[in-house]
C-alpha cells in the first residue's frame, strides 16, 4: 500500500528492473530458480547442462504465470549458488517478475570468506559482510545491474552458532541501514523461529518487517501464534515439500490460522527450485511428485477453499501481504 503522506510510487526491484508495486500482484514469496553448488559444477562441467536447464526453468515459471503468478520472490542467496546473469536469461524469458535476495545462507558457520574480518575478527572493524548486503541492494549485484529487494538468512539448529548469529545480527543491521525487508529460512521443528526473532529484536529491527519463513512445516499451533503475536508475517512456503510435511497437514493449518484472524500475517509458497543439486531429479520427483510452481494454484486453493476459507482470505495472503510486505521500505 502506497504511503499516503507521498506522491512517490513504490517500486519493487526485480531482475528486470524496478516495478511500480502493484504490478507484484500473485506472488509466491519463497521459491528458487537454481539451488547449485557453484564449485562442484565449476569443476565438473559435465554435471551440469546450464542451457537445458535454463530451458526448462523458463517451461516451469510458465505453467505458475499461466495459473495467474505475477511474481517469484528467487531467495537463493549467497552458499545456494545464487548467480545473476543465469537468472537474467531466465528473467527475460517468463513472464513473471523475479525479485532476488542477498544475504548468507549457513546452517552453522560463516563462509571462511568473512570468517578473519569483523567485529570480534582477527582483523576488528566493520562487518564486510554487511557491507555486501548493503551494496548488492542499493548498488546492485556484482556488475549486473540488479539490486536485491530483500534480505535472507537462515538458522536450522536449536541453538545459534557464533557464525549463524553474525549473520542473522548481519541481515538486521543491513534492514535497518536500507530498509529492505527479511525472510528467513527456519526450523519450525525445534521452534528456532523464536530464535530469530530474539537477535532481530535485540537489533532493533521491527519485526512485522520479517517472514518467518518454513513456519508451515509445523502444525504446532501454540510456537505459530507465538511468533504472530510478536508481529511477524510466517512463510507457509513450502507446499509440494511432502517429505517434511504433507498437504493436508499444511493446508489445516493454514485454515486454522485463517479462522483465527492471522490471514493478514501468512503468505504462501513452495520452496520451489527449477533445480536443485542436492538430489537427482529421480530422487526429486521420489520424494516430492508435487513439488512444482503450480501445486498451489491447482490443488493447494481448492484444498483451503474446501476447509472454507474465503477467496478475500486467499487474496489477502497471495496478493496483499506480499504488497504490504515489500511497500514497507524505509530505513530506520
Ligand atoms: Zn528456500
């Protein structure tokens, strides 16, 4: 929503440049193009056929534009093998908008990259790492001329590694210094979204400025409302993810939050990469069949429609929370 008090539009950065944010419309908040590890492709070629699947990113965005998917929010980030001039070809050939992420994405360390510089470093000073952020979204990434319109990081363990914390505390200083907005990879399995909400609040940062992302792999109710309650939107972002939870688990949840009068705080997703290293695409389609860009627009909606939540509900969280999300732009 537009700030009332400004004749400024709001623009959103995407691959293809800024965008006047009502042009977001459906957006899926949580997905990913490519999820690589850059060094084994870089060294092994024959890994990796980029053109045939660059090819076949562009069918799979397709079928999500032609279910009414205006944007994918890419939150492949630095460790995910995130790399902009692949993602432009893809860009310039679907037609939906890409938003991209900076930030670090590490279940226990910080990259050896960082791990001398710093506060508390060998070396002390300012944070490099925070320093890259800030460029990759008020400059842009590397030369390619494409800014990052949000922050991403990640906690997986219980407890927070001297490494993982520097960049959660690295996230909220660049938010704070830029404006843009967080997301965030959890473990809602041991309830770590609080964790992050505890260093982010420590930062200062406003957290219904913050997607507490992966939420949706659990359905415990009393850890879901705990971190709505302390205003942060939760990513039910990973649909087709069956191996951690299945469907009809994530839709219930859904609906009960619903109808608990959180719709204005949930956004919808599926953690969806066009491909993902990690597993072969028999492995892939072994452990999650339904894993693909279209599975909430052909059997997540009617699934939650079924469960009675509204059309306005569903809008809310694929439409109005997303806008809201990304308007709320102003450094503090
Ligand atoms: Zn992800």
């Amino acid at each position: 929503m537009a700030k009332l008090d400004s004749l400024e539009p709001v623009i959103v950065e995407t691959v293809e440049g800024g965008i006047p944010i009502e042009q977001l419309g459906t957006t899926l908040m949580h997905e990913h193009v490519f999820v690589l590890s850059s060094e084994i492709q870089e060294n092994n070629p024959q890994l990796w056929d980029e053109e045939a699947q660059i090819d076949s990113a562009v069918t799979r965005l397709t079928a999500a534009a032609e279910r009414g998917v205006r944007t994918i929010v890419d939150l492949t980030v630095l460790g995910q093998g995130r790399y902009l001039p692949r993602i432009k070809k893809v860009a310039a050939r679907v037609p939906l908008n890409i938003v991209v992420a900076t930030g670090v994405y590490t279940y226990n360390d910080e990259p050896m990259y960082f791990a001398f510089r710093g506060p508390g470093r060998v070396f002390e000073g300012p944070d490099p790492m925070v320093e890259l952020f800030v460029r990759d979204i008020t400059e842009g990434i590397g030369d390619t001329g494409v800014k990052a319109a949000v922050l991403k990081c990640a906690t997986e363990t219980e407890d927070l590694p001297e490494g993982v914390e520097r960049v959660l505390r690295a996230t909220a200083q660049a938010h704070r210094v830029t404006g843009a907005p967080i997301q965030t990879h959890s473990n809602a399995l041991v309830r770590n979204g609080l964790l992050q909400q505890k260093v982010f609040e420590e930062e200062g940062v406003d957290l219904s400025r913050v997607v507490i992302g992966h939420s949706g792999d659990t359905d415990d109710l009393g850890y879901l409302r705990e971190l709505l309650d302390a205003g942060s939107f939760l990513g039910m972002d990973r649909f087709g993810m069956e191996f951690i939870a299945p469907v009809e688990q994530r839709v219930k949840t859904v609906a009960e939050l619903v109808h608990a009068g959180y719709a204005e705080q949930l956004v919808l997703s599926h953690d969806c990469p066009c491909y993902l290293d990690y597993l072969t695409p028999d492995q892939r389609e072994l452990v999650a069949p339904s894993w693909h860009y279209t599975h909430i627009h052909d059997d997540v909606l009617p699934a939650l429609r079924h469960a009675d939540v509204s059309d306005d509900a569903i809008h809310t969280m694929l439409v109005d929370n997303p806008r809201r999300f990304f308007s709320a732009n102003a450094p503090y």
